[in-house]
C-alpha cells in the first residue's frame, strides 16, 4: 500500500517505534484473546510497559517519565492499534490522566504517582461519566464535600476505562451547586479508601480486553490535598486537556483502519471464488483503492494535527475535526473491509471482526460525535 511519506518523526522515533513493535508483538499480541475472556489486562503487562520506557513517555523525566513530546505517545497508540490490541488503557493512564496531574496537580501529587505510574506499579483512571449524564458534564451529581481538611465524596460513574485495575481514579465531583462553568473540581480518590466500591466490569460489543467498569462513591473521606488543581475549576481543566485525548482517538482510528486495510488486502488476493480471488473483482479494487486513499488524507491531517499539538497550537475545533473525520471514516472503511471478507468478516477469529466492534466505542467516547459537530459549528 502506498504510505504518503510521514515526516513528522525524526531518528529517534525509529527507535521508540522498534521498542513499541516488539513490545506489542511479544508481550501483547500471545496473551489478547485470553485477557478478551479475563476482561482485564494483567498487571504483568502494566509492568513491562513501564521496564521499557513505554508508560508515561510524555512526562518529565525528573517525574520518572521518557521526557519526550507527544509524538512518542502516538507511537506506542499506533503500535497497539497495529495488533489491534484495544485492551490495555495505556493511553488514558500515560496521556489521558498524566498531564492532569503534571499540568495541574500539586508537587507532592507529581511526587507521589507520577513515578509509579511511569513503572506499571500504579495504573490510574479517570472518572467523569455518571449513570445520568456523559455528554452534559455540567449536570455531573456526584459530590465532594468539604469537611475540615477533607472532602467526603458520594455518587457513582460508570463506563470507567481501567475500573477493575485503577489504583486511583481521578473523581470528576461538585463541589459548588453552580450551573455555569464553575463547580466542579478533580479530586484523587485511592482504590484502598473506605466506602471506594467497584462495581460490574461491564459487558461490551468491543474492546472486551479492557475493564470497562462502574464504580461507586460511598462518603469516602480523602484529604482536601488529593484536589487536582483548583477547586470548582474542574470544567476548565477538563476543557484544557481535551485536545490530546481526541488526538489520540484520532491517531487509534487512523492506525486501527490501516491495520485492516492491509489484512483485507491480503484476505481478498487469497480468497477464491468463481476461480478467481476476490481481489481481482473490479468492486472489491475499488472499495480497497478508495479506502486507501481516504485513509491516506486523513493520516495526513491527523500527522498535521500532531504537529500543531507538538508546536501547542492545537485548538479545541481541530481536535474535533481530527475525532470526528477519523473515527467516521474508520467505522466507515472497516465496514467496508468487513463485507469484502464475507461470513468470515463476522467471526471474532478474524481480526477485521474485532476492529469492527472496538470502532463503533470510538464515535462515542471522548465527546460524541454530534457534540464534535457542534463545537464545529459554533466556529462557523
Ligand atoms: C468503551 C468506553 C470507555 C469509556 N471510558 C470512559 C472513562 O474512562 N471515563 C469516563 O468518564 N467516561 C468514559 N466513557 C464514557 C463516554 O465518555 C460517554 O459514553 C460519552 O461521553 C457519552 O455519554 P453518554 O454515554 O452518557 O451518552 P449521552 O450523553 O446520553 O448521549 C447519547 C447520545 O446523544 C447524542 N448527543 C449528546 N450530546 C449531544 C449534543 N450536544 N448534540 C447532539 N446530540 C447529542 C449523541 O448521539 C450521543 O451519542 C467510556 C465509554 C465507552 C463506551
């Protein structure tokens, strides 16, 4: 397949990449379908990740982190995809809850996670969606009350990335009953507080190797040291880091479609039909060659997209352009993939099956689509 050429790394990205690769191949791609059926990605893994440099690759190294720029996050995203490993939530623990702290914590909580976090010790999540609301944040019910030197927080969230796994999750609470930006406030509550309860790992269509999960908040007491940033600023900080995370369901959509693409490819110039492959039926050129070049303008918009991130200039409206495009193209493309295989396209066995179920989460999560659509529309 033609790959535009992407210049957007340099030689030590090579090397990063080779790592990432043999990483993935070695200690990811054996054990997925097992942990498919665990529902959990072991800490076994976590750990490996964090021996060969390949967690928190964003943070400074005075921090225990790689001290590189994003680019050697979207390497490790794009390595992962490659195998269509949707399991481990590397991403949201490196480059999703990370920079919350780095960018926003207090010293002593860099101090304190930021290093085990980088070594696979200690695997973080973040929770803001609630059983009542996801899209609308604003209307988030669970509360933190201060009380003294402490918050006392109640509510429940659900749909948690690493629920199962979290050491801590970083709490998305009311601290103030405003209806305006204000209110909210980011709070680390740690696994072992009482009254910190997880609950169902939930049963999805896809990305059945990572512990999706509920979790509940009953009065468990933390020291109002655990605020991440400030207090009824939560919104704001949120709003600061969206960006990234949207990037990075970019890049996962891009990479899981050239993934596919390439298996579909190889799938269709073996499969033989009419006594002739089905590579070689006009329709099934066309669809690959046009996927193809879909594929190709998007990476070269989301390359560009990183670019700007790497420079600080990527707004809010592009990084929703970046989800949007890409993710509506990867749903798009490997369904199209997905008829060119046949029945055999809808058994599990076939990694086109699977990439087919992980992609439908990414239209929703990170912002909706239509709620990207909007933030589109009001710069218009
Ligand atoms: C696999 C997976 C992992 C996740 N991981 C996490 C996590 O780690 N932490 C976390 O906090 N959350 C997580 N989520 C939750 C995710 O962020 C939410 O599902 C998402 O924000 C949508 O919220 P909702 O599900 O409540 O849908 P709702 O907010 O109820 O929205 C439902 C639908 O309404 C429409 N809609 C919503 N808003 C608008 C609008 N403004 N304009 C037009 N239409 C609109 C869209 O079609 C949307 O899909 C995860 C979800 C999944 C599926």
């Amino acid at each position: 397949m033609i790959t535009f050429p992407r210049d957007i790394f340099d030689s030590e990205h090579d090397l990063i990449r080779q790592t990432a690769r043999r990483f993935c191949e070695q200690e990811i791609a054996p054990h997925h379908d097992a942990w498919e059926k665990t529902g959990v990605v072991p800490r076994s893994a976590w750990l490996k990740a964090g021996e060969l440099g390949l967690l928190c690759m964003g943070m400074p190294v005075e921090y225990g982190g790689g001290g590189f720029d994003f680019r050697a996050s979207a390497l490790l995203i794009e390595e992962l995809m490659r195998i269509g490993a949707s399991g481990p939530g590397f991403a949201l623990h490196s480059d999703i809850v990370a920079p919350y702290l780095l960018h926003h914590g207090s010293e002593a909580i860099r101090r304190r996670w930021l290093p085990p976090m980088a070594r696979g010790e200690v695997v973080a999540a973040i929770a803001m969606t609630e059983p009542g609301t996801g899209s609308d944040l604003r209307a988030i019910s669970t509360r933190a009350i201060r009380e003294g030197d402490e918050y006392i927080i109640s509510g429940s969230k659900t749909f948690i990335t690493n629920g199962q796994s979290a050491d801590f999750v970083v709490v998305v609470a009311r601290t103030a009953d405003t209806t305006n930006q204000s209110g909210l406030s980011l709070i680390i509550v740690e696994a072992d507080r009482p009254g910190f309860r997880r609950g169902r790992k939930l049963e999805k269509i896809g990305m059945k190797a990572q512990d999706t999960s509920e979790l509940f908040f009953d009065d468990v007491r933390v020291p109002v040291s655990n605020l991440v940033g400030q207090e009824h600023h939560g919104l704001h900080h949120l709003m600061s880091e969206l960006p990234q995370e949207r990037l990075i369901i970019a890049i996962q959509a891009v990479s899981a479609t050239r993934a596919i693409l390439e298996h579909t490819v190889e799938f269709t110039r073996n499969r033989k039909i009419f006594g002739k492959t089905t590579f070689d039926f006009q329709n099934t050129r066309f669809v690959l060659a046009r996927a193809s070049a879909q594929l190709e303008v998007i990476q070269v918009f989301v390359d560009r997209c990183i670019a700007l991130h790497v420079a600080g200039r990527l707004d809010a409206t592009m990084a929703a352009t970046a989800k949007m495009t890409a993710t509506e193209m990867q749903n798009k493309l490997i369904d199209d993939c997905l008829q060119l295989h046949g029945g055999y396209g809808y058994m599990w066995e076939y990694p086109v099956a699977r990439a087919w179920a992980d992609a439908r989460a990414q239209r929703i999560y990170g912002g909706a689509n239509e709620v990207m659509t909007e933030l589109i529309a009001r710069q218009l």
